[in-house]
C-alpha cells in the first residue's frame, strides 16, 4: 500500500468535504436570514433582503492563507482584520467572529493550526503548527550556524595568538638579557611577517600576547629613576627548545 499517495487522496477528500460543509453553512445562514424576513413580512411590507457572502470567499480557507502567510500567532481580532483587508465584507454577517470562531475551530480539530495563550490572559492565539515549526527550524539552524562561526572565530583568534606568541619567543631567544614589548614589537615589524601596522599601540598588543604566558618570564628593570618592564625567555627553556 502506498500510504504516501493515500495520505495525499485523504487530505483532497477532506477539503473536499470541508469546502463542501462552508457551502451547506452558507446556505444555512442566507436561508435563515431570508426565513426571518419572510416571518416578519406582514410588520415590514419591504423588507430588506439579506447580503450573502460573495461565493469565491471560504472563510475556513481564508483564515488557513492568513496563518500560512505569517509565523507569528494571532487573535481571532487580528485575524478578522486581516480577512478584511482581502476582502472579507464583515457587514454581511449578524456575529463574524463566531463564525471565525467555527472556523478555527475546525482547523484545530483537524491538526492545521495550534493554540498558544499566555499565563494570566484570556486571549487565545491561533498559528500555523507547519509554519510554526519551519520558522523554529530555520532559526536553530541560524543558532547553529551563528555558533559555528562563533567557534571558527575564536579557534582563528587563538590561532593568531599562538604564531604572535611564538614570534615574540623566537625573537626573545636571540635576546637572554631580556627586552621590552617595544623593542619586541619593532623586532617583529622588521625581521617577521606580522604586520604590527594593523595594532594602534604595538608594545601593548604584545603585552597582551605575552601577559600569563608560561613560556616567558617578566622582569623590572630601574630605568632614569622609572621601572621598565622587560620579557626574557628562561636560558633553561631555550635550551630544551634548541634541542
């Protein structure tokens, strides 16, 4: 059996059959109204005849294009003006919203549309459940993507951080007595291929680079009465790196 294809002729049967019931309820209520104007006859010599809804304009089809249209759940109000504004003549009817009411009632029953009503208020909003959960897909894949390049950023940001830290070592190799972030950026700026011109203060972005590093050491130097701060690389270290 091909529940596919049957599932398919299920579904045009059933709006079929619920195109088929708006029509038998259109029916209903113009000759309902049209038996009440009748019964008055005698009172109103010339009544007025009842406005029947235009026979293009479904209201249950009507309100499924109206959630389809947006992700966002709406009140049986929002809906109402938004059937208006395509067309929907609301004065042909003595109660619209209980009839918008029936409508989506029906579309509940059948699993089109779900209810979301927040804690403490009466309003119910009605949404789409396909749209809904198209929209909710396509913004945890968002949060996914946004998360990898999250990821991407900060592995290339360590990255950048391990050449620049391994620049600033080789240079402190070739000085044991130490040397401070401003020698160490003019350094690197002349005799590497970090371009230092992108840093508006270079010393402090190596100072940066170096500051916790466990591969370096820091000391102060007195200086024309001033402390200097100068890096060395441990004579130790360098060489087991030479090794």
């Amino acid at each position: 059996m091909d529940y596919v294809a049957e599932a398919r002729k299920l579904q045009k049967e059933l709006q079929r059959l619920t195109q088929e019931r708006e029509n038998i309820e259109r029916r209903i209520l113009a000759v309902s109204a049209a038996a009440e104007i009748l019964a008055g006859i005698e009172e109103d010599p010339n009544p007025a005849l009842p406005a029947v809804e235009e026979p293009e304009f479904e209201i249950t089809a009507s309100v499924r294009d109206v959630l389809q249209s947006t992700a966002n759940a709406l009140s049986v109000p929002e809906i109402r003006d938004s059937l208006v504004s395509n067309g929907w003549k609301i004065e042909n009817y003595r109660n619209p919203l209980a009839m918008l009411h029936t409508s989506l009632k029906r579309l509940v029953t059948n699993g089109e549309l779900g209810i979301v009503q927040e804690e403490g208020s009466r309003t119910k909003r009605y949404y789409n459940r396909r749209t809904f959960a198209d929209r909710e897909h396509g913004e945890r894949q968002r949060d996914a993507e946004e998360r990898a390049r999250e990821r991407a950023a900060v592995a290339a940001r360590a990255e950048i951080r391990d050449v620049f830290v391994d620049a600033c070592c080789r240079i402190l190799r070739l000085h044991p007595e130490g040397i401070s972030a401003k020698a160490i950026a003019r350094e690197l700026q002349s005799t590497t291929s970090i371009d230092m011109s992108c840093y508006t203060r270079p010393a402090s972005a190596v100072t940066m680079a170096l500051k916790g590093s466990p591969r370096m050491r820091m000391i102060s130097e007195e200086r024309g009465g001033a402390p200097v701060q100068k890096y060395y690389y441990p004579v130790q270290e360098a060489r087991k790196a030479s090794r």
